[in-house]
C-alpha cells in the first residue's frame, strides 16, 4: 500500500471509531487558569477544537491531587477540580456531554457531542472516608487511580518506599465499594504488590489509565509482561501513556544523568510559579525542550507509543490494550504534542498489519468495554457495604 493509500484508509479508520483517551489532566489548566475549552490554545494539549481535529470522541478528565495535599485538603482540590469541569461541560454543552456509562457515550457520539468522562487520580483525595468515594460517585467520577507518587494511608505506590506491603484491609474494602458503585479501579501509580493485590480482591475487570510497558522502559510506573498478562487475564486494559520518561528507555536514562541540574531548575520554576500545577507542567515541558534541543536529552518519537501499543498488544491480545495519553501532565513527544496528532497512532498499527477491527478496539472500544463490565458488575449483589 502506498503511504497516500495508507494515510487515507487510516484517516477513514480513525474518524468512524469511537476514540477515547483514558487519561489527562486539564482541569488543572480549568482550575488554575480559568481556562477555556472552547478556544484553541497555543499552549498545552487539549480543548474542543483540537479534539475535533483529532476525532477524539471521548475523554476521561482526571481530577489530580497532588500527594503534598492530605486529608480534609486533598479533598478540597479534587471537589474544586471538578467543579471547573462540570461548569465547562455545562458552558460548551453544544459540543461536551458529561457521561457516565458506555451507553451514555455512545449516545453523545450520536449527536456529534464529545464525552468527557470523570476519574480521580489519587486514593488520598477520599480521606480513607467511603462516604466521600459515594460522593464522588455519585457526581459522575468513574474511576478512580488509587495512589499518585506517594502511598496513601491504605496503598503502597510504585514511586514511594512500601509502607503497607500492597493494600491494607481498609484499602481492600475500598476496592470493594468501587466495585459496587460500578467505579473501575486504576493500578497506574500503584506497586507491583498492590497492582497484584487489586487483582485478587476487584469483581470486576481493572484498567491501568496511563502506563507503558516496562519491557520496552524499566520505569517502575509501566507494568512487566507478567502483570500486563495478568491485568489481560481478568479482563482488563492497559491504557498505553505518551510520557517520554516512560516511552524511552534512552530518554529515561538520559534525564536520570543530569537528574541534580533537571531537580535545581524544577525548582526554581516552582518557586517562580507557586502552586500552579498547570503553569509548572507547562514551564516543565518548555525546559525540557530546550535540553533537547541543546542535545542533553533524545528526541521522543511519536511512534514509541505504537511500539508501547504493539507490545502490549502482543502480550495482552489487542482486546485488552488502549490508549491514556497523560496530556497536560506530562511531557509528550515530537509528533504528539496535543489531541489533534491522534489520527497518526491509527495510521502507525495500520502500517503494522493490524486489522480494522482490533483498531477500534484500541481506539476505544476495549474502554467501553470494561466500563460496561464494572458497572454491570456493581448491579449484581455484592458483599455487605463497609
């Protein structure tokens, strides 16, 4: 096939699937910056116009707490996180639809809307408090990524020293009432033993939203085949991520190397914007690039999330592969910048041999998937509530 040819059959692939990226987080730019989603922006990855580009017809906003923010505080955030985007949902309702079911999103593609789903990226930001969990539940949030770089009171992360050995007993429990509130479970950010430990106690099928594959780049935040198998085994996805430090086993040791200098300029960008998460991600990015361009560090390719995506599928089958960019929270590679660039992941497992269908699998249709199932599963009777 010609690249025209290819190109053009990748193009019709892509914007007749339902596409739906598992994982950014704008609502910092919504919250932090009173951001608009209905204007094209020079800066950062995703508004309306770019998703409509990009034929993105649904995403899950993640409301991220940062770890130095506890208890009573944490929770605060993630209410106000999702306020901002609720009200954007509410302002730019010709074109958003809050969703929160796979029936609900594909009636939003019916009338051309894009669904915009809700997850909270960090267990801390509950409390250890169930009645907080039923709450955000109850405002749409439909899944939630149990840890972020810090283990929380009941689970150990794959970025912190283990505190718990995996998940608590209360941790357990909280796996349980997620379940029985149809919320799917996210092990993104997790340790390998709470990874495992998800597994054994969740009912339903469990996704990791945004991670790679750690045989491709030994980052303790990608899963190994082992776990990618295990994850396939009870049902559930891995949603490949964009970040370069977890694409590219070059461009992680590279960073590791000048890890004092790249630590001494974070810093001063934190001191010089505050607590701005939005602006620091941003600030970040913009520094990463001048080391690439100054040639401390290797360019990314795009085409390292098809390696990722190809990988993952040749472990996991394609029924249990997916796509979480990490857009606004991460750094992205060359090619990949922002929503607009997605038509080019389906063109890349085009050009690999795969088939139309397993494509839209993929693109989105493994994520409808176990949503479906988690909520199905939360109807059925469940043990009692804790």
């Amino acid at each position: 096939m010609r690249a025209d040819e290819l190109s053009a059959r990748a193009r019709a692939i892509h914007f007749s699937s339902l596409v739906l990226d598992a994982h950014a987080d704008t609502p910092q730019r919504l919250f932090f910056d009173q951001f608009d989603l209905g204007r094209r922006d020079a800066e950062g990855c995703v508004d309306i116009p770019r998703l409509r580009e990009g034929g993105v017809g649904a995403i899950f906003l993640a409301l991220w707490v940062p770890v130095e923010i506890t208890g009573a505080a944490a929770t605060l955030r993630a209410r106000s996180l999702l306020d901002v985007t609720l009200k954007q949902i509410k302002i730019h309702g010709a074109d958003l639809a809050l969703c929160t079911s796979s029936k609900e999103v594909r009636a939003a593609r019916a009338e051309n809307k894009i669904a915009v789903l809700l997850g909270v990226e960090g267990g801390h930001a509950i409390d250890s408090d169930f009645a907080i969990l039923r709450e955000f539940g109850a405002r749409g949030v439909r899944y939630m990524t149990l840890t972020h770089n810090a283990a929380t009171e009941w689970a150990d992360s794959s970025n912190d020293a283990p505190r718990h050995n995996g998940l608590t007993d209360f941790g357990k429990q909280v796996i349980r009432e997620m379940n029985r509130l149809g919320m799917l479970v996210d092990v993104s950010h997790v340790s390998d033993q709470t990874f495992y430990d998800v597994l054994e106690t969740s009912r339903a099928p469990v996704i990791a939203s945004h991670s790679c594959c750690r045989a491709l780049c030994d980052a303790p935040r990608n899963l190994d085949d082992a776990m990618i198998k295990a994850l396939a085994s009870r049902g559930g996805v891995i949603h490949i991520t964009f970040h370069d430090s977890f694409l590219s086993q070059e461009y992680a040791n590279a960073k590791r190397a000048l890890a004092s200098e790249i630590a001494s300029r974070e810093q001063a960008v934190s001191e010089k914007v505050g607590e701005n998460e939005a602006q620091n991600l941003m600030a970040l990015q913009r520094l990463s690039d001048e080391s690439i361009r100054a040639g401390k560090l290797p360019q990314v390719s795009w085409e390292k999330i098809v390696d990722h995506l190809d990988h993952a599928a040749s472990i996991a089958g394609a029924d249990h592969v997916g796509i979480g960019s990490d857009f606004d929270g991460a750094f992205m590679p060359a090619g990949m910048e922002d929503a607009s660039k997605f038509p080019s992941l389906t063109e890349g497992l085009l050009g690999r041999g795969y088939a139309d269908a397993d494509i839209r699998k993929i693109l989105g249709e493994n994520t409808l998937r176990v949503m479906y199932d988690a909520q199905r599963i939360g109807e059925m009777p469940a043990p009692e509530n804790p």
